[in-house]
C-alpha cells in the first residue's frame, strides 16, 4: 500500500477566465465553520440569509432564488432541466461556453431515439443552433431574427461569453422573447458579479445561471446561483423534469421555498456542507458590502489598464468583457499561444488559451483588482513575451499604466 506525502499546493495568481482567486475572507470562514450538523439551525439560518442576499445581488424578487451545490455546470443543469424531450428551442452560440450550453440544450431536448442514434452529440429536430462567429457578440438583430422564424419555447444565450470574451445583448434578447413568447433561459457564469444589472429588468427571461467562483468570488465547490420566475416554475410543475437531483423545486425545498413561499425552515433534498454555506454566505456579504454597481467600475477601469498595457506590447485585444481581456499575440509570435501559457502556468500565472480556434490568449482579473496586482500581472506577462523573443518598448507599457493611474489619483 502506498500513502503519498501530504498534498502541498503553492499559491498561483488565477489570472484567467474563471475561477478567480478566493478571497481571503471567504476562505477564513469556510475554514473556521464548526463540525456543524447539515440540518444545525445556525446552518439553516445561514441558508435564509444566503438566498435573501443573493435575491438584493441579482436584482429580483424572483422567489426561487437560490444556489445549487456545486460549480457553475450545477447552476446550468438545474436551469435547463425544465427542457423536455421535443421541447423547440433555439439557442445562440458565440464560443466555447454557449457551445457546451447547446450540447446540454440538446441531450435535454431530444427524444429516446434521437438521443439513442448520437448519445454524445445528440441532433434534436425541435432545437436550433444559431452559431455567431467567434469574436463576435449575439446581437439583439441576431436574436429577433432567429425567433421570429421558429417561434421556439425556449430561447437559451450566455450572457457573457468567456470562450471568446464577449457581451451578449442581454436586452435585445429579453425584448425578442418578450415578442415572441418565448421563455428565456441565460448564463449568467461571467456576468453576476461584475457588470451591474438587475435580472428583473429583462421580464423576457425567466431563468438565470450564474457559479460561485467568478464574479461571487467564492469557492468553486459552493453554491451555483440560480433564478426562476413564477412563470417557468408553474411550467416546470407542468411537465415535469427526468431528473431528481436538479429538481429545481426540490433544490429550493432546501432552501426553505415551499409552495412559492418563503418557509422558516427546509426540508431534506441533499446534505449541505456547513463549511460551503458559511463561504457562499461570507462572499455575498462582501458583495454587498463592496455594492455591485462599484465592483462593476472597478472592473471597468482597471480592464482598461490592462488592456492599454498589453496593447503597448504589440498585442490585439479582441474582447469587450470587463473581467477578461482575450487578445491576439504579436504577429511574429502567431501561433505560438499555447506554448506562451504553458510557460506562465509553469510560473504560477495561471492565463489560459481559448478552448476553440483560432485559439488567443485569456487574462482575466477577477478579484484583482487593485493597480498592484494589475502592475503584477503585467509585469509577469511582459516577461513571458520578452523570454519568448518579443520585442516592444517597455517604456510604452510603463507610460500606459502610469497615464491611466496617474489620471485616476488626479481626480482624486
């Protein structure tokens, strides 16, 4: 029998698209929970107050307000488990994420036989796939267009797209479904968190996605936000789902709504973990405390540093999202990405490809957002171009940084 020596994993800078590094806090109080009974009242309450804030974080007063145990991929299957065999949708896809959503969207909506001739990759006659290319965004026009022909039951999008670090109109989308009478489904993954909107605004989609690990800043094996309006529950309740586990009715039993109704205590659908409830709980004080709408201009602007930075060094940036620059290297270094970070990951600096071509370069800056870590990262970024033969003027990237900081004390 062979033990292994106690696992030591060093810190590393989650410098990518998601997840991003914990913070502090939520890591005190994952690690100071009691040895507490899942069904414990302080467990409980901790629940209560967990789904009251994340309602104020989202902007709703959607009573199946919620986080499923899990990653975001959790969040997503309880979402999409309304999608039944036959069930038309048409869903949008402009990268690698929206891409997988497609995939669940279509194993949910395929008939036995249709699921039985492909298993992995199932081609359903009632769903369609409309693919934007990537680097793109789904427009409101793409959406309209689309569902004026079919006239699904479903509309599905990601909302932000980190595959290929784009923003989707969200309000094109809600207004086209509103339209059209189709019910919309949206993966909120990359969005809650850092961009400031409030999911009751668009009354075209009736059920959101998010994860804990991006713009909630928690752990990634905690609670998965998700939200449904009365709307889809009763359709829900009408046609039933095939899966127990992420029931969406039974996932909120737990959470104390019973019967569209906000109960003091739940009932047994899964064992909770008193360590995950007190980070999720933590991470949406800090949230809260921070205001969403300030973490969205602080994404914002120090996005923008970043993006002026590598731009100085020769790079294209070809993303419009706030928490993630996705760019193409200089021309003599074509080709040459995953090498590039493969050799940053070796040095702890966690950046990422893109999981489909033409495969780029992924920074993300969740929950670093500060100029020294913006200046880290930087730092460490310009180092990996210089050791892999690049050539720009280091006093060009310096120049940018100190322009955009420089421009924000002043107004101080």
């Amino acid at each position: 029998m062979t033990i292994h020596p106690q696992l030591d994993i060093p810190e590393t800078i989650a410098a990518g698209p998601g997840p991003g590094n914990t913070d502090a806090r939520v890591l005190a109080r994952f690690a100071g929970a009691g040895l507490a009974d899942h069904m414990h009242p302080a467990v409980l309450r901790g629940m209560v107050q967990c789904k009251e804030m994340l309602r104020t974080v989202m902007g709703t007063k959607n009573i199946h307000t919620f986080g499923v145990a899990g990653t975001g991929w959790s969040g997503l299957d309880v979402m999409f488990s309304a999608v039944m065999p036959g069930d038309t949708v048409v869903m949008f896809v402009n990268g690698t994420f929206s891409g997988i959503d497609g995939l669940t969207v279509c194993m949910k909506a395929a008939t036995a036989d249709e699921l039985a001739a492909n298993p992995m990759d199932p081609q359903p006659a009632s769903v369609t796939i409309v693919n934007v290319p990537h680097g793109q965004s789904v427009t409101g026009e793409v959406v309209e267009k689309a569902l004026a022909e079919h006239k699904p039951k479903w509309a599905a999008m990601a909302h932000w797209e980190t595959g290929s670090g784009r923003v989707n109109d969200i309000k094109g989308f809600s207004d086209a479904c509103e339209k059209h009478g189709a019910m919309g489904l949206v993966d909120a993954v990359s969005s809650l968190g850092v961009e400031d909107f409030r999911i009751d605004d668009y009354p075209g989609v009736h059920g959101w996605a998010s994860c804990p690990q991006k713009g909630i800043c928690c752990l990634p094996l905690t609670y998965a936000p998700v939200s449904f309006t009365d709307r889809y529950i009763a359709e829900l309740k009408k046609t039933g789902t095939r899966t127990f586990v992420h029931h969406p009715v039974m996932e909120a039993r737990h959470w104390g709504i019973i019967d569209g109704k906000d109960s003091p205590t739940g009932t047994y659908h899964r064992t909770h973990s008193a360590y995950a409830v007190a980070a999720f709980h933590e991470a949406l004080r800090i949230t809260l405390q921070q205001t969403v709408a300030q973490r969205a201009k602080d994404y914002t602007f120090h996005e923008a540093a970043l993006r002026e930075a590598v731009t100085a060094m020769g790079c294209e940036v070809t993303s419009n999202m706030t928490s993630l620059i996705v760019l193409n290297l200089p021309y003599d270094m074509a080709g040459r990405e995953m090498e590039l970070v493969q050799y940053c990951r070796a040095q702890n600096f966690g950046i990422w490809p893109t999981l489909s071509e033409p495969v780029q370069v992924r920074i993300g800056i969740l929950n670093l957002l500060s100029q020294q870590a913006i200046e880290d990262i930087v730092a460490r970024f310009g180092k990996a171009m210089r050791d892999h033969g690049a050539e720009f003027n280091q006093a060009a990237v310096d120049a940018a940084l100190d322009r955009h900081y420089g421009r924000a004390i002043a107004a101080e």
